[in-house]
C-alpha cells in the first residue's frame, strides 16, 4: 500500500513537470520557432508605442535571448522562488509561485487566479456532489425498476443531458427560471461563502444543476449499466441466500461493486470539469477561471492564459491522484498489485 | 412427512422463445442426519430446484407450483419476508465457484460476520469470534489472521472453506451444495467432500448434494435422484441406484463418469447427444433420442411419457421397459462392461 502511494506521489509528480514543461513549449517555444522574434515576444510587454530600442531591451531583459533551456529554468525557478521583471522603466517584483506578469493589466497572474479560484471551486464541487449523488441514485433506480416508466422517462433525459451543451441548456434555464419565473438571481451573482453560506448557494443553484446535469446524465447511465451487471452477479445471489435484505442486497453488495468504475470515471471528469467550468462561467457570468481564461484569450495575454492552464492541469493530476489512491481503499485488489 | 417435503414442483420461466420448463414435477424428500443426491447433466434444472427452495427466483420472472414443505411449514406460499428470514438461518447453501461467490470487496471475515449477524443479534466483535471460530472448523489455518484477508488471496480449496464456514455460521438445518467441488482439483475435492461429510455428521442437518457426477454422490448419499430435462429419472436409495440402476440415462451417466486414468473419450459407454430443449421437449420419453434402447420400446418411447413407477421398495424409474427387461440389460450387457473400467 505505501509502495503503492509513493508510486503515485512520484507519477503526480512526473506528470506535473512535463505539463510544465509543454505548457512553456506551447507558449513561450513555439511561437518562437514558428518565426515570432524575441523582438515580437518583447513588444507585448511594452505597448505599441515602443521604440525598437527600448523592445529590445526589455526582451533581453525578459531573456528571449537566452536558450530554451534557460528560459524554461527561469520558468521553474519563478514557481518555486519568484522573479523579478526589469522593463527598463522600473522593476516589478513577482513574488513566488510566480506564474507570470500581465502585459496588459500590469499584475501578476498568482493573485488573480487566487481570486478566482473559489469561484471555479464552489462550482466544481457543488455540481460534483449533486451529479454524483442524482446521477448514481437515478441510475440504481432505475436498473431496479428496468422497462418501467421511471427508468424510460430518466434515461430519455440523461440520453439529451449527455447530447445538449452547456450554453444551450444554461441559456434555456436562465431564460426559465431567472427571467421567467424568478426563482433564481439573473446571470453574475456571486457572493463569497464566507460573506453568506446560504446567498451563496442560492446563487449558485443554478449554475450548479446546469453543469451537474451534463454530468448526472453520464453517471445515471453508467451506474444502471453497472448495476444491472452487477446484480446479477454470483455473489449477489450468495447475499440473498444469506438472508439479507433486498436494500442491503443492493447498497451494500450491488452498488458497492458498481462504484468502483464510476469513482474512475469521477476522478478523470472532476479534473475535466474545470472545460465545463468554462463554459458555464460565461453562460452564467461567474468571476471563476473559466470566466478569466475567455478573457485572457480574447486579449491574447499569454501569462494569464498559461497561469490558467497551469492551474487546470494541476487540478487534474491531483484529481486523479486522490482518486487513485481512494480506488485503493474501496477495491482491495489494487493494493496487491 | 419429510423435514424437506418437495412435492410436484414445476418452475418454468417465460421467454421470448417458449416456456422453459426447467424443473417439471419433480418431488423429493429429505430428512435431518440425511443425505439426498441430485444427479443430471448441465442444464437439467439442478440449480433452478435449489434456487427454488430457497425462494430465490422471487422477484425475477420464473413461475412456481407445487410445494415445498420445510419442517411442516410450506414455502411456495410463504411471504417473501419470511422465506428470507428462514434463508441464512434455517436453510444456507454452498455454489459452485467460491471465486464469484464471495464478494471482491470484503475480506472473508466481513462476509461470515454479516452472514451471522443477520440473524443474531450480536456486536460485532461476537461475530467476528465466531466467524473465527468457523474458520477453524472448516480446516482453515491460522483462522484469526486469515479472517482478514480477501478472497482472491485464498486457494480455490480455501475459498470454498470460507464458504463452507459462511454456509454454516447460523447451523442450518438444511444446507445445500451445489456442485460444491466442480471448480475444485481432485485431491481438494476428496477433501471437500470429507469435510462435507464430517461437518454434516456434526450439525445433524439435512444435506442435499447437487452433482453431474454420480461418483461424488454414491458415497456420500443416502439416496439419489437423478434428473433429466426437468425431470427426475430415476430415484432411490444410493444402493439401489448406483448398484442396481434400471434407468438407461442413470446407466450412461456410469459409462461416461470422470476417471483420472482415461480420457473423456475413452469413457465407454458415453451418452450421445446433447441435453433436451427445455422449451420444446421430446415428445413421449424426454430420453429417446438419445436412448440406445428406445426401439425396444416401439412408439410408446415417442408418443406417451413414461410414468416415475416404483420398481421395488421405493426405487423409482422413468421407463416404459419392463422391469425385468431392465434388470436382464443391467446385469447382462452393461455392469460387465463397466466393470472392465
Ligand atoms: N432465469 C431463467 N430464465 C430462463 N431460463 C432459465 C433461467 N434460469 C435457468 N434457466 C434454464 O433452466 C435450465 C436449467 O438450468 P440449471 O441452472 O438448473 O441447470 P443445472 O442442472 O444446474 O446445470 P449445471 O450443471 O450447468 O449447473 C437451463 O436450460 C437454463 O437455461
Ligand atoms: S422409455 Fe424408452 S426411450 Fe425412454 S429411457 Fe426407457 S427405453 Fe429409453
Ligand atoms: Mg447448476
């Protein structure tokens, strides 16, 4: 078991450094061998109406000059100890983890990723927990209930959830359920969780069901799928030959079995969920990540969007991370091997 | 009557296809102390009869008649509560492959413990001593460090152990074991069967063995029955029907029993053929197409079911030849043949 975690503490690990690395080469490397001067790659920092001198400048500064291998070290070394950027006119301290300065704001990117985070947490979270539970819980229902109406009426839905994007069906709820009946806040609304747990979740509702209902459908489908395998399982029929009964026939034997592929699955969508994060974030107006990456690409801010990669990709590999090492505890075939 | 009176039961399963007819009147009795054998090739209906008894086709689609009398009380017409609140506890049984049988996800001990706790209304840490003390009593070494692991880190022999001891832990008064040794090697299997023995003697319960080989059962049993597509074809005490058999399905199962020193194909009096169709039956003997003898008894073989008749104190056959055209076959053409085996 300890071999086992340490394994994948040092796969994390591997897996966050190459990201690093291929996120600096699709940024930073690529542009420059596709022919963007470090001139080019400076001038974004200074504005407009630089003089070529002073661009020049400042992409020494930056150290566009350097080798690739130095520029990534300074990367590196930015993250874990800060960096200091020197535009000629006055020199900005970046402190640690530094993932880059803004050319158009002027501000590092940590912070504003710091205070979006909570934003794109909350709305992770909360739709992972409703789509978890509605998803899993519609899914055992209906496999129990296979050919009746509920589990016809519920899998024709899940079968649209899995089809309908996020814009369509967050534009036809805010449309419903904002403007129309008035029953959640319009698009925008955030407030923080400690200012008001309960204005939080209100203003989240929607947002939530939105992007968990793209989600629940895939889990719904999956764990029916599941569980209809599962039930028929030998060992099933041996807990019913103990006596058991039927409920803990199927929570305890039948779903227990069946959790263990959707657990995956959950780990592998949670680290995903941040591209649905996106989408719901500009549906919705939301001030998360998501939200800041549309924004940072329409103005071609290469640090922020980097900042936000760097970010997502984090997410994932700690995603699967924990979801790998809780795989260990609920299947005990893993530990082994 | 019986401590397990099974009268005429018949279960059939709707499908798309026909009605499977995979149990079709069968009656059988069994006592406390007592050994029943059931014999049949795959797919004779041994598995549904067992399920049957113990009301686990409820809730699915198969359709039940007859009935099932357990200790006086009957089963068939008993509520789905209380026919579970019997499973476990008054009635337990042992399947074929340990592996698929156990859950993957909890260790041998938490699958015992349930086992127990569901009818007895002890701590956890009661049940755990006694699901400790089953181990030991199946055989199990090391039974209190054991009682953690799972059971795909068991043998196969182990695992049906742990099986045995789960079927076991609230001392049914019937237990009954399907195929308990098939997925087995031999020498575990000789041990399975000794340990079946020994535990039966012990708990003084009621014990039916299901099988597709007559040899496991001979020795172990007090009577056999011995089905065909549904039905029983022959049914008496095991002297009877494993030294004096008349039925010539009971004879073809003796020809092609499994032995270590021959090849299957070298058994030599093999059945031909393949298991009836449950949906559409032969007509007249289920047997004839594939009975050697079926000429012998001209067009009753294939117009008129023969009817279950006692031939001698209680030994029962299917077969429309007479019964000393039975005996004369016997003791003439087949017994020398199988005695060169
Ligand atoms: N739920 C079901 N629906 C339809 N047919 C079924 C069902 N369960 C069992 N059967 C049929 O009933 C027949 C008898 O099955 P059963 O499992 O009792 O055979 P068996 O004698 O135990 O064979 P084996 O030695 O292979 O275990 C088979 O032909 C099977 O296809
Ligand atoms: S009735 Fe005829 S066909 Fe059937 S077993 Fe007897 S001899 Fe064979
Ligand atoms: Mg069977």
């Amino acid at each position: 078991m300890l071999t086992y975690i340490i394994r994948r503490l040092i796969g994390a690990f591997a897996m966050l450094v190459v990201i690093s690395m291929v996120t600096f080469g699709i940024f930073y490397v690529v542009p420059q061998w596709a022919g963007a001067t470090p001139e080019a790659m400076a001038s974004r920092y200074v504005g407009r109406a630089a003089t070529p001198e002073t661009v020049h400048l400042v992409a020494e500064r930056l150290g566009f000059y350097d080798p690739v291998v130095v520029q990534y070290g300074n990367f590196v070394k930015g993250l874990f100890a800060g960096a200091q950027y020197d535009y000629g006119a006055g020199v900005e301290h970046c402190p640690a983890p530094c993932f880059g300065y803004s050319f158009i704001t002027g501000q590092p990117v940590w912070p504003d990723l710091l205070d979006r985070l909570p934003v794109t947490f909350s709305l992770a979270i909360g739709a992972a927990l409703i789509w978890v539970v509605a998803g899993v819980a519609v899914g055992v229902l209906s496999a129990l209930r296979r050919g009746s109406f509920f589990d016809r009426l519920t899998m024709g839905t899940a079968l649209a959830g899995v089809s309908l994007p996020i814009f369509f069906t967050g534009m036809i709820s805010l449309v419903v359920f904002s403007y129309g009946l008035g029953w959640t806040p319009p698009g925008g609304a955030w407030t923080d969780f400690s200012e008001n747990p309960a204005e939080w979740a209100y203003n989240l509702l929607l947002p939530w069901i939105t992007l968990a209902f793209l989600f629940a459908a895939t889990y719904a489908r999956l764990t029916r799928a599941g569980m209809l395998e599962t039930m028929g399982e030998d060992y099933i029929r041996t807990a019913r030959a103990k006596g058991l009964r039927e409920r803990q026939v199927v929570v305890k034997h039948g779903l227990r079995a069946t959790l263990t592929p959707i657990l995956t699955l959950f780990g592998i969508d949670f680290g995903l969920l941040i591209g649905g994060a996106i989408l719901t974030e500009t549906t919705y107006t939301l001030p998360g990540l998501g939200q800041y990456a549309i924004l940072a690409i329409r103005t071609q801010d290469m640090p922020q969007v980097m900042g936000v990669v760097l970010v997502a990709a984090m997410f994932v590999v700690i995603a699967s991370l924990v979801v790998d090492l809780l795989y260990a505890v609920v299947d005990p075939r893993v530990r082994l091997s | 009557m019986s401590f397990l009176d099974v009268k005429d039961l018949k279960i059939h399963f709707p499908t798309d296809d026909g009605l499977v007819k995979s149990v079709d009147g069968l009656s059988f009795g069994v006592e406390r102390g007592k050994t029943l054998g059931i014999v049949g090739e795959s797919g004779s209906g041994k598995s549904v009869t067992s399920l049957g008894i113990l009301g686990l086709h409820k809730g699915g689609r198969a359709r039940l008649s007859g009935e099932i009398w357990l200790d006086g009380e009957e089963l068939i017409g008993a509520s789905t509560e209380h026919v579970r609140s019997l499973r476990g506890k008054k009635m337990a049984m042992i399947f074929q492959d340990p592996l698929s049988s156990m859950h993957p996800y909890y260790t041998v001990g938490q699958q015992i413990i349930e086992a127990y706790r569901i009818h007895n209304d002890v701590s956890k840490q009661v049940a755990r001593k006694h699901a400790v003390d089953m181990l030991g009593r199946v055989g199990i070494p090391e039974p209190a460090r054991r009682v953690d692991s799972y059971p795909h880190e068991f043998s196969g022999g182990m695992r049906q152990r742990a099986m045995i001891a789960m079927a076991l832990s609230c001392d049914p008064e019937l237990l009954i074991a399907d195929e308990p040794t098939t997925a087995l090697d031999v020498t575990v299997q000789a041990q399975i069967l000794d340990l079946m023995r020994d535990l039966q003697r012990e708990f003084n319960s009621a014990l039916i063995i299901i099988t597709h080989d007559l040899g496991v059962v001979a020795e172990l049993s007090d009577d056999i029955l011995v089905m065909y597509g549904g039905k029983c074809v022959e049914y008496g005490s095991a002297e009877d029907v494993f030294y004096r058999p008349e039925h010539p399905y009971t004879w073809g199962l003796l020809g092609s029993m499994p032995r270590l020193d021959r090849e299957p194909t070298e058994r030599l009096l093999p059945i031909k053929g393949s298991p009836p169709s449950l949906i559409n039956v032969p007509p007249g003997c289920a047997f004839h197409p594939r009975c050697p003898y079926a000429e012998r008894t001209g067009d009753k073989a294939t117009t008129e079911v023969p009817a279950l008749a006692e031939t001698e104190g209680g030994h029962l056959v299917r077969c429309h030849m007479s019964r000393e055209e039975r005996r004369g076959l016997w003791e003439n053409e087949i017994k020398p043949v199988l005695e060169t085996q």
